[in-house]
C-alpha cells in the first residue's frame, strides 16, 4: 500500500512539474509576416477615417469605435478581425454606408484603441462591451433593423454573440471568412494558414487549469501574430488565452449555431488563405441545412473587406432578404 501511494504521489508529481513546465514555457513568437494578409490593406484610401468616437464600459473604460453615416433605422455594427482594428473595416464600412447603412465599428477590447492591446479582465467581457455600446447608441436612436456582422474571427465573435444571450438584440447576423473552430470543416491549419504562431502546451495547461477553477494565469499570452515590419500602432500583436477564448465562437461553434434564432448567412472568397471557402457551407450546414452561404469568385481572406469584388459582395448580402 505504501508502495502504491508513493507510486500515486510520484505520478502526481511528475504530471504537475510537466504542467507547469508546458504554461511557463510555451511561448509564443510572431512568424514572419504573411505578405497575403497585409498587402490588399495598401490600396485602401484612408484618408477619409472617421475620428474616434467613446463610449463608456461598466467596468468605466472608455472604449473606442466610429461611425459612418446613412440610414439610422438600418443600423449595421461591424466587427474586424484577428490582430485588426476599426480600421481594417474601413473600405466595407463606406459601402455599406453608400447603401444606405449607418455603420458602427468599434475597436474590439485589446485592439485598436480600446485598452490595453492584447488582454481582457474575464471571458464574456466583449459581450457585456457589445451590450453596452448597444444601449449606447439606443440612447439616441432606436433602429428598425440592427445587423451583425463579423470578419475572421469577428464572424466566430459574431457567431458566438448570435447563440447567446444577446441573440435577440439584433435583426440579423452576417459571416464574412469566419474562424469556427481550429479544427472545423473550414480550417486549413491550427496556425492560420502560417499568419500566426500557437502555444498549444500552454492553452492545453490553462485549460485542465481553469476546468478546476484556476484562472489566475488566463493574463498569459498563447497566439502570437505576423504583422508587418513596423507593427502599425492600429495592430494587437498577440493575444492572452482570457482574450483568444473569447474573441471568437464558443468551443462548441455547432451548439451556437443551433441556438441561433434570427436569421444568418456567411460568405467566403474562393481565394481564401487562411480558411478553406469550399467548406464554409459543410461546416455550417451540420446545423443549420438550409443555411445560406455566398462564395465570391477571386477573392482573398483579406479582400473580402478589401477590394470592389469583396465590399460588394457584403453590400448585397446585406441587402438581401436571407
């Protein structure tokens, strides 16, 4: 008995040093930029970015977000994607705009300008911002229709936002390239297609961690992302594990999908580096079958909110009856 104790306690032992070793170790470190993700971002005009704009946060922060004018009662809130910014929605917020749309983007916390870059206080912080910026704006204006609308990762947020608690708060959701799950359908690789590096040792740690309550280490980075030389002041170069669980779908992207009660549609280009287009409408039909997905002929990840053929194809959805 005494033998066997021992051999429990070494186990223990040898299983805690392992997991220690693979949290404190494993971590990340930018991969060289991806020339692909980068580039389509130079021939958009700039120059006529609308300013700042605050909003106040519960916890007090003052998070940031523009505005882009139209139709007040048509209201399209629009979320960038991984490392990005308000900024990167620029080119699809002026389309949506010349629609007809008034177009909100905020700077998601730990992006842009709205906190510190790269962290969080707690998972489900980005919703309770979301509702806040929501009641907000309806302060002054309460839409007829309310649109959601998500590229990369911010279609997984939009995603994960459409199955929860606030579903109803909004008229609709659009998916443009969404991340859905490292290993959905649609993924081509955990990295991303190479535009991002992942401690797995360290999210596995965290996570047998926080399944027993510890979240006190959820402040370490776990993803980090290859941005161009200069890293512009506009990009998060890395993420903590609190802020990559959160910025996304819930782990189960189907049970989101399932509890989602207003209607949805996603698009894709056929192009895509980073997720694989051709099975968008598989990996979200395992759900919803009858779910609409669009796939928009050469085009990029990144074109997609990028070029004429991208913003387009977005307009018409959302313009659509779906």
């Amino acid at each position: 008995m005494h033998f066997l104790a021992r051999a429990v306690i070494g186990i223990v032992l040898v299983s805690l040093v392992i997991l220690v070793g693979a949290i404190a170790f494993s971590s990340p470190h930018a991969p060289p930029p991806e020339a692909s993700l980068t580039a389509p971002f130079r021939a958009v005009d700039f120059s006529d970015l609308p300013p700042v704009t605050r909003y106040a946060a519960r916890d007090g922060a003052q998070l940031a977000y523009r505005r882009y004018g139209g139709d007040q009662d048509r209201l399209v809130i629009a979320i960038h994607g991984s490392a990005g910014s308000s900024v990167g929605m620029h080119a699809v917020a002026k389309a949506l705009a010349a629609a007809g749309a008034t177009v909100i983007t905020p700077d998601i916390r730990g992006h842009g300008q709205s906190g510190p870059l790269g962290d969080i206080a707690y998972v489900g912080q980005l919703e309770d911002d979301l509702e806040d910026l929501l009641n907000t704006l309806g302060r002054s204006h309460r839409p007829t229709e309310t649109t959601l609308l998500g590229f990369s990762s911010g279609g997984g947020f939009v995603l994960r936002v459409a199955g929860g608690h606030l579903g109803d708060r909004f008229s609709r959701f659009i998916l443009v390239a969404p991340f859905l799950r490292y290993d959905a359908p649609n993924a081509r690789d955990a990295s991303g297609g190479g535009w991002t590096d992942v401690a797995i040792p360290r999210i596995v740690g965290l996570s047998l961690l926080n399944k027993i309550g510890i979240t006190g280490f959820n402040s370490l980075p776990v993803i980090a992302f290859g941005l161009p030389a200069g890293n512009p002041a506009h990009l998060t170069p890395g993420y903590s594990y609190r802020l990559l669980l959160n910025f996304g779908p819930d782990d189960d992207y189907l049970g989101d999908l399932r509890r989602t009660t207003r209607p949805l549609m996603a698009l894709d280009g056929t192009d895509d580096e980073v997720f694989r287009s051709d099975q968008l409408r598989p990996a979200l039909a395992a759900a919803k079958p009858d779910v609409r997905v669009d796939i928009v002929p050469g085009v990029g990840h990144i074109g997609l909110t990028t070029t004429p053929a991208g913003t387009t194809a977005i307009v018409n959805a959302w313009s659509s009856k779906f």
